[in-house]
C-alpha cells in the first residue's frame, strides 16, 4: 500500500522561478495556506550588513514575491540562527518562526519534521537551503502530482513524494 503524504516538498536554484511556480499554483487554484516557501536573504557584502537587512528583507520579500503576498500567509523575513536572514511564508515560516527545536535538528529541519517531512528528508533540504536553494512544500494531498508537475516545469528539483525521495536523503 502506497503513503500519500500530504506535504511534498521541491528546490529551487533560483527564487525567481520559485516565484513563478508559486503564481502557477495560485492560478491552479491551491490555497496560498497550502504553499509555504524559504528563501535566503541575498546579501552581496558583510559590511554594515545589520542596519540593512530588515530594509534588504522587506524589499526582497515585497519586490520578488509581492505579487503573492496576498495569497501568501504570513509572507515575512526571519533570521535563523547560525543559518541567517530568510523570507518564509505559510506553515514554514510559523513552524520556523516559534518553535522549539527537537533534540539535535535544526530550525528547517525541525519544521519540516513537524510538517510530516521524514527527518533524513527533512536534513537534506535543511542542507539544500543552508547552501542558498529555495525551498517550496505544498499541502497537496490528492493534488500531489499536478504540484509536482508545476514545481518541476519551473525548474525544481528533488521533489519528495514517499517512492521518490531525494538521493541525498536515502
């Protein structure tokens, strides 16, 4: 018998085409409650990096995903220690956002662990983000292939459904 995981996770190299499989999902019509996504904050220099990164947050989140912010819940910047500034929206950025850290995960991880994501899975993309990818998870239930079809025509990878998970995370 076959897991129907509810969450299924992809990367993205690029943001921008994260972005755009965000707009087909909305035109799809999943709920901008079932799509959640991690971005790294880009941050070109160290030098006075502090008193810009609320500034430099806000304009990435408004310029590279403000069209989505309506549709988005809880469309924001937050800084992950050890790990750095980030734009998060929907369940990743709650989960991230409030949540106690379970023994040994870390901030992503732990989301994604209390998102159903199996915890070997859930490093991996923890790996993938801390080396600069944008994560996307759709709550897609019955609705999985057709968010894997869309995130993967915008250029994700690794898209985890139970009999396909990563290659790093095996």
């Amino acid at each position: 018998m076959m897991e129907t995981r509810e969450v299924i996770v992809c990367v993205f190299y690029d943001p921008e085409a994260a972005r755009d499989a965000m707009n087909e999902l909305q035109s799809a019509g999943f709920a901008g409650g079932d799509v959640s996504m991690l971005s790294p904050e880009e941050r070109k220099d160290d030098k006075g990096a502090r008193a810009r990164e609320g500034a430099a947050t806000g304009a990435v989140a408004g310029g590279l995903f403000g069209g989505l912010a309506g549709w988005l819940v809880g469309l924001g910047s937050l800084a992950i220690p050890g790990v750095g500034p980030f734009v998060a929206a929907g369940a990743l950025a709650a989960a991230i956002g409030g949540a106690a850290l379970g023994a040994g995960l870390g901030a992503i991880a732990g989301a994604l662990v209390r998102m159903g994501i199996p915890e070997k899975e859930a490093r991996y993309y923890e790996q993938e983000v801390r080396n600069g990818r944008t994560l996307l998870a759709v709550r897609g239930k019955e609705r999985n292939d057709e968010a894997d079809r869309i995130m993967h025509n915008h250029g994700g990878y690794d898209v985890q459904h139970p009999q396909n998970a990563p290659a790093g995370a095996r």
